[in-house]
C-alpha cells in the first residue's frame, strides 16, 4: 500500500476517534505526498524526509526563540513523519555498507567521494540521511 493511502486512512481513524491534532498533521503530510505525485517526482520516502527536516529545523529554530508550544507541535509532527519512514540503519550497518562500496569502487581518497556516495545511494534510499552517510565515507576514506 503506498505511504499516502496509508495516511489517508490514519487521518479518518484519528478524526473519528477526536484526535484532531494528529488528523490535521496527517492531513497536511498527506497534501504534501499529493503535490508530489502531481509534480511527477513520486518519491514518498524523499518528500517524507524533507518534510520531517523541515520540522526538526523548525522545532529548533522555536525552541532557540522561547516558543515551546510551536516546537512540540513540530516536534510532534515530526516524529509522526518518521513512523512512516523506513527503519533507519545502524551505525554499524551504514559503516558496513560503505566500507563495501569503498572496496567495489577501489576509492582511495577523498577525490572519489562521488564514485562511493553514487554506489551507495540507491542502497541506502530512504534508510539513511545524506549527511550521515556523507559523514561516514569521509571518516573511512581518512580526511
């Protein structure tokens, strides 16, 4: 079942049971899966982790300005985004992976950068952020 109908049917069960807070959050992740379908990108997953940054971003930019209110409902808006995201890998399964795509690209410095980040895209889609993934060749490849 796709993520959107999946939420799509989340939202009713919480509107039917009074939870109009998760309703309306699901509502609005829903309407954000809709617009990317209709721009023909279609990556669920991608548009999920985008939103759920923004959020983060957002709650901590609220909570640095004093507004505890605004940075729990992102705060909560996030962690609800991220029940519908893959499980994240470990520590120890991206390290494993990337020391893979190390060897299967015989990248030795950081000028290859690239060559590893390109193998490992597709095997990590959705399971781990760029920047963690980003972080973790540069350290195996040595700075």
């Amino acid at each position: 079942m796709p993520v959107v109908e999946k939420i799509r049917e989340d939202a009713q069960a919480a509107l039917k049971s009074g939870d109009r807070k998760r309703a309306s959050a699901l509502r609005m992740i829903q309407d954000v899966l809709q617009q990317e379908a209709k721009l023909g990108k279609g990556d669920e997953i991608g548009a999920l982790q985008r939103e759920r940054k923004k959020r983060l971003e957002a709650a901590e930019a609220f909570a640095g300005a004093g507004r505890v209110e605004q940075a729990e409902d992102e705060k909560f808006e996030a962690d609800l985004i991220t029940a519908y995201l893959p499980v994240q890998l470990s520590d120890d399964e991206l390290s494993d992976l990337v020391k893979a795509a190390i060897e299967q690209t015989g990248a030795a410095g950081q000028k290859q950068i690239g060559q590893v980040m390109g193998v490992l895209k597709e095997k990590v889609a959705g399971r781990a952020d760029g920047k963690r993934v980003s972080t973790e060749v540069r350290a195996q490849l040595g700075s």
